[in-house]
C-alpha cells in the first residue's frame, strides 16, 4: 500500500512538472517582456546604439573625440514631451515651424526635417519663457528639439567638433585646393564631415563634391537638406548642410554651421542666419 502511494505521489510531481514547463512555452508574452525589459536596460554605446524620437523614428549615432552626435538629421514632428510642431510654407520667427527638404515629404525618410529657430529651441513658449533658449556652453544645456537625454550642440560645442578633426590628419585632406578659409580654424575638413552620396559633384580637390566616395571619414555623414528660404529654386537642395546652433547671435539672427558641395572647410562662424530660415538639426548626447 504505501509503494502505491510513492508511485501515485511520484506521478503527480512529474505531471506538474510537464505541465509548468507546456504552461511557460504557452506564455510567449511573459518571456518576450522579460527580454524587452533586458533589451531597454542595456548600456548605451555611442556608435552602436540608436536612438529614438517621440514619433518612433530610430536615429544611429556616432563618437567623434568625447561627443556623442546623432548620425542623422532630426524628422520629428514632435516634442519629447508629445507637443506638435507645426507644419508650414511660411517664414515666422515668433511661431514654431518645420519644412520639408526641397518642399518636397518623400525626402525627410533621408534627408530629415528642417526647422526654424524658434521650433529648434523652443523659443517663444510662455511655459519655458523662465529658461534660457541661447547658449554658448559647452555642453549647451538646451534640449530643444532634441530627444530627452540630448540637446541641441551649441557654436562652442561645433567649434570642439571642428577642432577635433582638424587636429587628426585622417579627417584632413592635404591637396593644395583652389580656395582657402579665411578662419584658421577651419581646415579642410568638409569631406571627413559629408556623406558619400546625395551631393552635387565639383572639380574643386578636396571639396565635397570631388571623388565623393572618400567622404565621411569621420561617420558624421552630413547630407546636403539645403535651407529652407521660401522661394522656389533658392533652397540649395543636394548642395548645401546647414545646422543649426543653439547660439543667438542677436534677436533675429543665431548661428550655424554650413557645408557646401564645391568648399573644402566648413564655414558658419563668419556671421548670423536669420532665424526664420528652415535648417537642419543634429543632436548631441547629455
């Protein structure tokens, strides 16, 4: 009698058993959260992970010297903190607004969005109106536009930028051009700085435009979305990449930093774009 029993009590522990383990693989749901929680825990490594903006659009990323850039030019349509940022045609300094790259949506997938200022900074909003919009710290210390945990790189965080690889032989180009900067600081870095497609061709050595597929050398991987000025055939699509700093030059005016096609350096501290323009926008990591 009590070998039955041992036997029955036997029996039963290895059914349970069975049946956890059919349970556990019928819950595919359980285990998947498990692993997205693993999977959002993991340590950031710039120049491995990406990203992500409010709208979901996935970003990758890039170390140069001791920043943390977003590799691609920002297409959100909001806010980190779900705020829409408006859609227009119009040029307005006092109001927030995006535009697309040569007027055209089917490009923003590559080229992103462009914006104004104001809409880069969040200027003009009565709830931040007791923060600063205009910085020249390094960091800057203004999130923007920029996903929460990166802000908008101030003109003192693109000069470190611009120092770094000027100061590294790997991202200069040596040929004697036709053209020279008029700022000591801004050596012929433009190819290490610009993607190898999208950029109109130039006979001018070391410019952009010269032998692209000896771009990027840096990874940063600038593609020419051009400016968005409010007349037609003036934008300078697959010409130019304009960024916008987060420095207020004066109360219309901020600084940029500006890549062309047939220029060999990048240029922008010569003086202020008004900041009605649309621009593009990089980000850099906190």
């Amino acid at each position: 009698m009590k070998k039955l029993i041992s036997l029955t009590v036997l029996a039963l522990v290895l059914t349970t058993s069975v049946w956890a383990q059919q349970m556990n693989v019928s819950e595919p749901g359980k285990t998947q959260s498990a692993q997205s929680e693993i999977s959002t825990t993991a340590p950031f490594v710039c120049g491995e992970s990406k990203i992500a903006d409010y709208d979901g659009n996935s970003y990758n990323t890039v170390q140069i010297g001791k920043q943390c850039w977003m590799k691609e030019n920002l297409k959100t349509t909001h806010y980190s903190d779900g705020t829409y940022i408006e859609e227009a045609t119009d040029l307005e300094m006092y109001h927030q607004y995006r535009f697309y790259p040569n007027l055209n949506p089917k490009f923003v997938e590559n080229f992103g969005l462009l914006y104004n200022w104001t809409a880069v900074t969040r200027d003009w909003v009565t709830v931040n109106r007791e923060k600063p919009v205009s910085s020249n710290l390094n960091p800057s210390g203004i999130q923007g536009i920029c996903p929460t945990g990166w802000h908008v790189p101030s003109d003192a965080e693109w000069t470190e930028l611009t120092d770094y690889l000027s100061s590294n032989s790997q991202y200069t180009c040596d040929t004697k051009s036709q053209h020279t900067s008029l700022e000591s600081e801004q050596k012929n870095i433009a190819k290490a700085l610009a993607a190898t497609i999208g950029w109109e061709s130039s006979d001018n050595k070391c410019a952009i435009g010269y032998k692209m597929e000896e771009n990027d050398a840096s990874g940063f991987s600038a593609l020419p979305a051009g400016v968005y000025t409010g007349l037609m055939n003036s934008d300078d699509f697959g010409r130019t990449a304009t960024f916008w700093t987060c420095t207020q030059e004066d109360i219309g005016g901020a600084t940029l930093r500006s890549l062309r096609f047939d220029r060999e350096y990048i240029s922008g501290k010569s003086g202020a774009t008004r900041k009605i323009l649309g621009c593009s926008v990089r980000c850099v990591k906190d």
